[in-house]
C-alpha cells in the first residue's frame, strides 16, 4: 500500500505575494485541503490566482479532534493533504498537533512547505538578541494566570516572543512591568507584512505607556532575556586585580562595572570599601 502525504503549508502574514510557489503549487493540486478557515483560504487562493481542485474542509481548534480519523483514512487511501492556518506555520499556537501525531502513528509521510511566521518575523525585526530564545504561545488570558505565567520569565535569559489579543495588550504590559521590572527591553510588533505595519521598541513602561489607549491589529510581543545577575564578591576580586596594577578604586569600579550593566559602579565602591572595613 502506498500512502499519501501530510503537506503543512505556511501562509502569508498579510501580503499574498508573500506565498511560495511550493504553496501555490499545493493549494492547486491537493486532494485536499485541511483550513483553518476554509474562507480564507479560499480568499488566498483567490488573490494567488490558483484554482482549488481539491475538497476543503476545514480543520479548527474544536473540530480538529473529530476530523483526524477521516483525513488519515484519506492519506492512507494515497491523498495528498495540505494543511494551512489562518496564517504563517501550522502548529505554531494553531491547529494541527493531533493530525500530525496521528500521521507519525500510522506511518504516514509529513513534510513541510515553509514559508511566513509571525514569530521569527518579530523576532528579527525586535532588535533584540535572536541567538537563543522561546516561543510562549498566547499570553494567559486571566491576569491571576498572566502574573504567575510572567513571573516564570523574571530569570529566562532567552529573548521571549508570544502573542497577545489588542483588546488584552495594554493588561498585559502591566502586569508585565510590576513582574518584571519597568526597565525590560521588549517589542511590540503589530500587522507585520500588512499596509499599517507597525514596530514600537522601548522598555515594558513606556511599551505600556503607549498601549493605554488601546491598539488594533495581530499582536506579537518580543521581551528582552532576563539580565544575568552579577557575582559581587567576583567583582570586587576583580577591583582588587586592577588596584594591584595601579589602578586608582574609583577608576578600577568603572571599569569592572562596564562590563556589567546590571552593576552600577556605586554600589561596586561600595562593596570595595564594605569588604577593606571588615
């Protein structure tokens, strides 16, 4: 028997010519159609020019449980199914987890047709750090469960990203700033790909500053890695090298600390002249 295959297809963000030919390619050849929203993917295709042969059905949070069994005895039959999100990667806080699960159980081909995502489009757009960081799916809605969720990022030094609803953004950076400090580097990235794109940087204060009066569009929310937290007694034995070679304390402090910017060189004296006391 020869089994068919599982095509997970990553849409536009917002501009179709953002499709890749792979994309078209599928959406005009598929036996069928998984989609998150058979309109818009009907609308997408539309826009592409390209004429869907295959049956679409649509494949949603709370019907995905009940729609497996039918599309793997399809893919088992030798159909080709492509799978698409409202937009960018399928699985990626979207439907799909359980159809692919089920087509690794039975032995039945998955691959890829990459394309947009939101989140490593915000990502690289953040200006923050982009070697290290996690994807947190959807802030929690309640703010008892935002709170405990955003506590867990007061140490995580990977830069975060996860996705906010508009009508919750401005809740959201507030309770991010009393968890995590007003000073957080983050990024709110809003529409990105569409016409009224927008990018706003600055710290989680003035982020939820800007957000008070309410803002539209699809979300996605960059944070800053937690800043490591620096070994003051390392510090100061590093002041004392310095003074052992000539240099002055207060210059020795400077120095040390600006390789630490969680450090004010202050409280580096300070430590310095605690430590010669006792």
């Amino acid at each position: 028997m020869s089994f068919g295959r599982l095509l997970l297809g990553a849409t536009p963000l917002g501009q179709p010519s953002d499709a890749s030919p792979r994309l078209i390619k599928a959406l005009g050849e598929a036996d069928v159609v998984a989609a998150e929203d058979t309109r818009r993917v009907r609308t997408l295709a539309k826009s592409l020019q390209v004429a869907i042969t295959g049956r679409v059905v649509a494949l949603f949070d709370q019907v995905e449980a009940a729609r497996v069994e039918s599309l793997i005895a399809a893919l088992k039959a030798g159909a080709t199914v492509l799978l698409v999100s409202d937009a960018g990667m399928p699985l990626i806080s979207d439907p799909g987890y359980r159809l692919v699960t089920s087509c690794i159980d039975a032995g039945v081909p998955v691959t890829c047709l990459p394309g947009p995502s939101a989140v490593t489009t915000a990502l690289a757009v953040s200006g923050l750090p982009s070697e290290k960081f996690c994807f947190e799916g959807f802030a929690p809605r309640k703010s008892a469960a935002r709170k405990t969720w955003l506590a867990s990022l007061v140490d995580e030094r990977r830069t975060c990203v996860f996705f906010e609803s508009p009508r919750r953004l401005a809740a959201c950076l507030d309770d991010a700033v009393g968890q995590l400090g007003g000073d957080r580097a983050a990024a709110v990235c809003r529409e990105l790909t569409k016409v009224h794109e927008e990018v706003v940087r600055g710290s989680l204060a003035e982020l939820a500053a800007w957000a008070a009066d309410g803002v539209l569009g699809e979300i996605t929310v960059v944070l800053a890695g937690a800043r490591p937290v620096a070994d003051v007694a390392s510090l100061v034995a590093q002041v004392h090298e310095l003074i052992e070679a000539g240099a002055r304390v207060k210059d020795a402090c400077t120095r040390v600390a600006a390789g630490h910017p969680a450090v004010r060189s202050r409280d580096l004296y300070d430590a310095v002249l605690k430590e010669r006391r006792d």
